[in-house]
C-alpha cells in the first residue's frame, strides 16, 4: 500500500500465520503462543537430554506433589540434570503461573489484543506468586555431572529460585535422604539408555537407584519416569499406580511407589517372570501388601535357590583362603572370585571397603530373563556374604571392545576412589571407564620394578594410569618418563605421583609426533602425550635420552584416530622392542607384558634385531588371586645377553614375591 516492502522479524514477528496445505486442502490459522508453551523462560542452559517443562510438571502433579508439599513434605531429584523437576515443584507449591517469567507470547502483537486485562492477569498472578514464596519446603537436586549441577544452578536463578533449592553433586551411589528430612518425594527421570549411558550402565543405575530407595528412605513417596518396562523391572519394586506419558515421541511409564513398611515388596528371584528384582503392577491397580520372601541387604531373596547358596558358598571359600593371604602380605585390593561357577560369568574384585563386579557378556544363546536372574544374584550375594550396602558395590558389564570404545569414557558418574596398594596410594574409578585405573593382575609386576629402579632412569610406555610409575619413584628411580596417547590418563597420572609426594610435570605433547628431546630432562618425572611407537622412532633417531629400565604393557590391538597407523602386539612387537632397544642403555632391561590369550613371541627375531634375549616372567608374576585365570597376562624381561638375564634374574629370584 504505502509502495514499500514491510519490515518483519523471522524469529520473533508481531503474528505469525501459518499455512498447512494438505491435498487439496489449505489450512490458516493465527499462531497464538509463539514459542512452544512449554517453554516457561526460565531454562538458560540445556543438558543433552532435557526434560521439557510441562512434561516435568505432569509427572509432579501425578505423582501429587501439590499435596505433599502442603504437608510439609520434601522434594528430591538425585538425577537432576538441569533443575527441570525442581524448578517446576518450587513453582507450582509457591503457585506461579506457568510462563509467567516470559516476555513474549504470539497473541501481544496482535491489534485488538486486551492489554488492560491481560496486564491486570499478570499483576493477579505476581500477588500470587509473592504469597505462595512462604513456606516452600526443602527441595534438593544432585546429579553425578558437575556441569550439569551448574547448569542447573543457573536456571534456578533464571527462575527467580535461589536459595530455595539445594544443589550438589553426589552420584546415585551416594543417595541418601536430606538431613533433618523425614520424609517427602523422590522424583527421577533417568536415562533410558538412548543418549546417556550404554544399555549396561543404564541397568547398573537402576538398580543402584532402587537399592538406596529401599535401604534409606522407609516412608518417602517415589516417581519414576521410564521408557521400558524391562527398565522398570530393574528397579525391583512393585508400582502400586501406572501413568502412560509421552517424553516427545517416546512412550513412557510413571511409576509411583510407597516406600518402605507395607508399601513395597520383592519377588523371589525365581519368579515366574524371570526378571530377577520384581515387576511392575497392572496400571493403576494397588498392590496388596505381602510378606517379602527372606532376603540379604539388597532385598534379593538368593537364598531361596540353589545356584545362590552355591554362589554364597563359593564366595565364602574363597574369602577364607584369599582373605587370609591377602592379610598377610598386606593387600587390600584383591580379586575374589573370577567366572569360577559356569552359571555365574562374573569377576569380584575387591577394593577396601568397596566391591567392583564385572559381568562378562553372554552368549546370545542366553536368555535376558536368565542374564537379569543372574546379575541380581551376584549382587545380593555379594552384599551379603561380605556386609556390604548396595552403595558400596559398583557393576559393570565388559564385552569385546570395537573400533575406539575402549578409549572412550563409558559413563560420567565421577565416583573416583582413592585404595592402597605396596605402602603407596592410587586414584581408581570404579564406573567411568573399561577399567578402574589399576591393573590388579600386575601386583607384583608393579612391584619387582620398585625394586629394580633405585638410581635409574625408567620409562614407561602405554603408561595408562601411571601405577608402575609411582613404583619405580618410589623404589628411587634418577628419573621416569612416561608416554601414553590419553590426556585424561596421563592427568590420572600426574595425580596418582602427587598423591604420593611426587610431583610431576605434563607436557603438551603432538600425538602423531613424540616431541621426546625437547621435554625430557634427566631429573624428575615427566608424562609425555605421544604416540608410543612414533615417539621411540623419533627417540631412537636422535641422540636424546636412553633409559635403564623400561616397562611396556602394550595393547592387544590400538586403532587410535590419533594414531598414525594401528597397533597390533601380535604383528608390530618386534618393531615396537626394536624401537625400545634404541632407546635402552648397554645393560638396560625391558619388562614387556601383554594380555593377548595366544600370543607368540618371536624370541629369534628379537634376538636377531634389537640383541635382546628374553626370559619368561609370566609364572613369577601372577598373583595368588589370578591363578585361575594364569593367562590373564603374559611377561618377559629382556637383558642384553644370556648371561646377563640369567643373572640379573637370579640376583632378584628371593625378593620376587607372591
């Protein structure tokens, strides 16, 4: 009209219209909000798998929560992520319009849009919201990811909340109730095992979850949010209400429980569903309350079958023997039982005052039903037999590692530990990785080379955690280095030498190029980031460094994206000994292991190309507590010549222990 193009704004425009053409059909129609309702204006950082906000209060006012807020009762999410849950609860028990802190709805651009009335509904509300602010219960929030805890700390405040909601970070394993609470919520929407965690530590988490809810919190009400049933039977206890809900295009289950006393109960582990830890009740119906079969402390009744009392027994025999070894020599982290039933593929390892159960994968001939069955028995016996709380039992599942998941971080729970070991202290992580930080089976590996390094300069390669460094400081080592592709690792590291008073220094290294000589001093404990096998090539060329004693505990196989080329110990050890030889001084030794089943070492062409002479460590350097599983590693020290292994090895035979 006025011979111009008008100004509109594509994100935010004054009224949006939208067309749906469908066939022959055209659809108009004026856009009233906006922006998704569901979007209140409060969330300033999202997670990676966020609860939306009117689904977040659904689950609330299912699971009652206006109710029990009016009692007095507390409000706690222990996988709070971003505050979603927590900020809905403070805003419906202080009766805050939802929306109410946005600014913008599509409906204010519009001409004969009633501003006094809708002004009059904002200031309405605002009253509202200033009353309901009195007497806000205590709400609580943690969540095992310190980024998410910040996140959420944040939106709290967007929100308008501080103050009114507690935030930590605490993992699953460490739920307990509130102090000075006696009673309230419990509200969770975990993962489902699609963005956050793998499938095996997804049904950990569930099972940790409903441990700490049946052993702490008698008398709380709990929600929980989950997509499968199979996921819900994990949690062992019995739904006395159902509600079907949508997470976007996911279909979920809320699960209401009464918690403690007459309002949960355990089905026997032979039941008839097979699912080991309990059911899930038909929707809506209430469960009638029935006397619990007898059942350990995680609320698993394995005694009422033979495998179980098996399993105890074994259990039992072999704390009895190891138990007294390892009091002997002074061990506190031991394996315990390893696969020794066919029935029950586990390893038990034992660390201080806490357990590690791995669970190796089994075949697909194997029923989940009978795999669940199992697991849940592993579990509750282990609690039993050795006093533990399910708190203090970790699980995980190991199965053959493809492509690069062995180096990726498997969950982001944070639960490190500090354990002893050979008089030193050592940082592990039962839950994050593949594996803990600390390779039991190479005790005395770890240390013969604490004796073997007073005054010399040691190198480690694919130095992982750095155990067998703080070996060799601690036996006196003039110097160590150690090289590993793993930044993460290599801090791991450096935190393990400080632990023990040795502080070390980290250098930037290029991974594809080792950077070796620029770093290396001869005094003092670097950790280098380098591919192992390039950063010996450029070592071995140079006129830098040479090392007195050398550990290499290699991978089976590396495909490292950071790596050059792959590594396989079957196919590339000679070059990577041929590399470490140019490297070794006159007299020095290398100590070389891999956990390869059948590997075959070729003893004629080391000899022929690097002069080394090998001499089989492996029967010396499996401890008691591996002797069912002698392959677990295989060992060699290499020396110059014959005469020089043979009598460097017979100089130390009295002081290699068991």
């Amino acid at each position: 009209v006025c011979g111009g193009r008008s100004i509109v704004q594509p994100t935010r425009p004054d009224v949006r219209i939208d067309l749906h053409i469908h066939q022959d059909v055209a659809t108009l129609s004026l856009d009233l909000s906006g922006e998704a309702l569901s979007n209140r204006g409060y969330r300033i950082r999202g997670g990676e798998a966020p609860l939306r906000e009117n689904l977040a209060a659904a689950v609330l006012l299912r699971a009652g929560w206006l109710q029990l807020s009016r009692e007095g009762a507390a409000l706690l999410d222990p996988m709070c992520g971003t505050g979603t849950l927590l900020i809905e609860g403070v805003a419906m028990t202080a009766d805050i319009a939802p929306g109410l802190a946005r600014r913008h709805f599509g409906f204010l651009g519009w001409k004969q849009f009633p501003r006094e009335t809708w002004s009059r509904l904002l200031a309405e509300a605002g009253e509202r919201a200033g009353v309901g602010r009195n007497g806000i219960p205590g709400v609580y929030g943690f969540d095992a990811d310190p980024v998410a805890v910040e996140a959420a700390a944040t939106n709290v405040a967007a929100a308008g909340f501080e103050g009114l909601v507690r935030l930590g970070v605490r993992s699953v394993a460490e739920l307990s109730p509130p102090s000075g609470e006696r009673g309230g919520l419990v509200v969770v929407n975990p993962p489902y095992g699609h963005r956050l965690g793998t499938r095996a530590d997804v049904v950990e988490l569930y099972v940790t979850l409903a441990f700490h809810l049946r052993q702490s919190f008698s008398g709380w009400n709990a929600a929980i949010l989950v997509e499968r049933e199979e996921l819900g039977r994990q949690l062992g206890l019995r739904a006395h209400k159902v509600h079907r809900l949508y997470n976007g295009s996911l279909p979920c289950r809320l699960l209401h429980f009464h918690l403690g006393g007459e309002g949960w109960r355990q089905r026997e582990s032979s039941g008839a569903d097979g699912a080991g830890l309990g059911t899930i009740a038909a929707e809506t119906q209430e469960s009638e309350a029935t006397a619990a079969p007898k059942t350990g402390r995680s609320g698993v009744a394995w005694s009422e079958s033979r495998s179980g009392r098996e399993l105890a027994n074994r259990f039992r025999k072999n704390l009895r023997h190891l138990g007294r070894w390892a009091r002997r020599e002074g061990i506190s982290c031991y394996r315990l039982y390893d696969r020794d039933l066919p029935d029950f593929n586990f390893a038990l390892d034992l660390y201080e005052d806490w357990a590690l159960i791995q669970e190796y994968a089994a075949p697909d001939n194997v029923e989940k039903a009978t795999v669940r069955r199992r697991r849940n028995t592993v579990f509750a016996v282990a609690a039993e037999v050795l006093g533990l709380d399910p708190g203090q039992i970790f699980c995980r599942l190991r199965e053959r590692q493809r492509g690069t998941d062995q180096y990726q971080r498997h969950a982001a729970r944070g639960a490190v530990k500090e354990v002893g070991e050979g008089g030193l202290r050592f940082l592990v992580n039962p839950t994050d990785y593949l594996d803990t930080g600390l390779f039991l089976h190479h005790r005395i590996t770890r240390g013969l080379i604490r004796e073997w390094t007073e005054g010399l300069a040691f190198l480690s390669l694919f130095s992982y955690t750095g155990a067998a460094t703080v070996y060799a400081a601690a036996g006196g080592a003039a110097s160590t280095t150690s090289v590993d592709m793993s930044r993460t690792y290599l801090r791991w590291a450096k935190d393990n030498l400080a632990l023990n008073g040795f502080q070390a220094t980290l250098e930037p290294g290029d991974v594809r190029r080792g950077r070796a000589h620029a770093v290396w001093s001869p005094r003092g404990h670097q950790l280098i980031q380098a591919d192992c096998v390039q950063w010996l090539a450029d070592a071995g060329a140079s006129t830098g460094p040479r090392y007195d004693l050398v550990f290499a505990d290699v991978p089976t196989f590396s495909n490292s994206k950071r790596m050059r080329e792959t590594f396989d110990a079957e196919r590339d050890h000679v070059a990577l000994l041929r590399g470490i030889a140019s490297v070794l001084e006159p007299g020095g030794r290398v100590v070389f292991s891999t956990n390869r089943r059948r590997f075959r070492l070729d003893e004629a062409a080391i000899a022929d190309q690097t002069g080394l002479v090998a001499r089989d460590l492996t029967a010396r350097t499996i401890p008691p507590d591996f002797s069912r599983r002698p392959y677990v590693h295989r060992c060699w020290l290499f020396s110059r010549s014959v005469g020089a292994a043979a009598c460097y090895c017979g100089a130390n035979k009295g002081s290699e222990q068991d």
